[in-house]
C-alpha cells in the first residue's frame, strides 16, 4: 500500500503531497493523521525554511473520505473527526512558522480548499476549481473554513460560497484573491509553486513566522493586542542573525544572505 502523504526536500523546500489519486486526494483518518504530524515536524525542523502542500494526479483534495465516513456512522458522536483529526491539523498548519504555498492543480473540495485557505500563498491552473461542498452534504463548515474565508473574500461572498455551494472557477478564484497566482499551464502548478517557495527559502526564515503570528491575531484582536504581538515579534527577529547581515548588507550596498537564524 502506497503512504498516504509524501515528502521530498530540496535545498530547504519541503514539498508535502497529499497521495491519494484514486480518491483525489480525500481525507481519511490515515491522511488527516499524517498531516497533522508532518506540520508539527516541520515547524520544528531549522532545516525547513518553506513548504509546498500539493496533491497527487488530478486534484489537490475533495475533503472528507465520504466512503470512510459512512463506514464509521453511527459509531460515535457525529463527526468526531473535527475535535480528533481536522482541528488539530488546521492549527498545525495555521501555526507553522514557515511560508506555505498550496499547489493547487485540480479541484479543492470542502475541507481540501480549508487546506489550501489555511496556506500563505496559492498556485492555480485552468484546471483548479473550488467548492465549498459542506452544505451538499448536510454539514457545517470546518477545517478553518469559516475564519479563513470571509478574511480572504469577505462576509458576504463567504456566505455566498457556503451557502449557495456553487464552484468557483480559476479564473474567478484568481479574481477574489482564493489564488495568488494562475499559470496558463496545469503542469506548471507545482514547479511555479516550488520556484516561489524557494525564492521564501533563501529569505528571513524567523522574521516570515513572525509576520504570519502577526497576521493571524492582527485582524480579529484590538489595536492594542496588534501592537503587544508585533512588539514581540520585533522583539525575536531583531535578536536575529539575519537582521544583522541584512542591516550590514544595506549599509554595505551588497545583496544579503539569509541563513533563517
């Protein structure tokens, strides 16, 4: 049997792919367990400065394992999946100190966007579609959905997508900012997707972990809670090594190297 999730390094890329293709990608216990772990792994790894979450064949991921779930109805409280499995796994990636671009070829699907929502950046293709699909099957939303999406889109084109489960397309996905980039090429998700992130490899590897700690509280606390985070996270990258050599670098009139310490 085939491992449910791959990881490939180069030069302080990590490329994580989501390997299910008979399933396009769905998440079984077995996936959803191998995530969380791996984003744990890699947010403690100084050998990881980036990461590209992809999935394999023809789709980035269509949520939930709907054959795995009608196996286990009944067995237990309704889906306990979320508190044991999709909650943890979203804060892992949420929290990972790293950038992250989704490499999103094919469609996402349900928790599959919650994965590529909860992502820094995302790279799409003709082929890349959306769909909120929780309300087509009687469900809520989860995997972060509900706090990313209207912080992407907005409130009302949030409820929109939610409600009305209507696929969003790449071109559109591009247009509200689901994408950050649409290449002309399926073929060309992944390595556009991995050039980015090693472009955020050679970077400040502490100073990108402080910026997204600074934007996951910045939108939803106070103007003073925004001020105490960035104060600390000023506090930590300007104790950095790589503060120095940029600051020496500019005053020196050379291109920096960044060592992400």
């Amino acid at each position: 049997m085939s491992a449910p999730l791959l990881v490939d390094r180069a030069e302080g890329v990590v490329t994580v792919t989501m390997n299910r293709p008979d399933s396009l990608n769905s998440l079984d216990v077995a996936l959803k367990v191998a995530l969380r772990e791996t984003f744990e792994e890699l947010a403690a790894d100084p050998a990881c400065r980036a990461v590209v979450l992809a999935g394999a064949g023809r789709a980035f991921c269509v949520g939930q394992d709907l054959r795995e779930h009608m196996a286990t109805m009944g067995d237990k409280a309704p889906l306990d999946t979320v508190e044991e499995h999709y909650n943890p796994m979203a804060l892992a990636l949420a929290e990972l100190p790293k950038p992250v671009v989704a490499a999103v070829r094919g469609p996402a699907a349900g928790a599959g966007a919650g994965l590529a929502f909860l992502c820094d950046l995302r790279i799409g293709g003709p082929s890349t579609s959306y769909l909120m699909a929780f309300a087509r099957v009687g469900l809520a939303a989860d995997t972060a959905v509900s706090w990313t999406l209207p912080r992407m889109i907005g409130a009302a084109k949030a409820a929109e997508l939610l409600l009305l489960a209507e696929p969003v397309k790449a071109d559109e996905a591009h247009r509200l900012g689901l994408l950050t980039r649409l290449t002309d090429d399926d073929d060309q998700v992944l390595p556009v997707a991995q050039e980015l992130a090693a472009r955020l490899a050679a970077g400040p590897t502490v100073a990108y972990g402080q910026i997204k700690r600074e934007l996951l509280h910045g939108a939803t606390g106070t103007l003073a809670d925004a001020l105490l985070v960035e104060l600390a996270a000023q506090r930590l990258s300007g104790g950095t090594a790589d503060h120095r050599e940029s600051t020496d670098a500019f005053v020196n009139k050379r291109k920096p190297v960044f060592g992400g310490r």
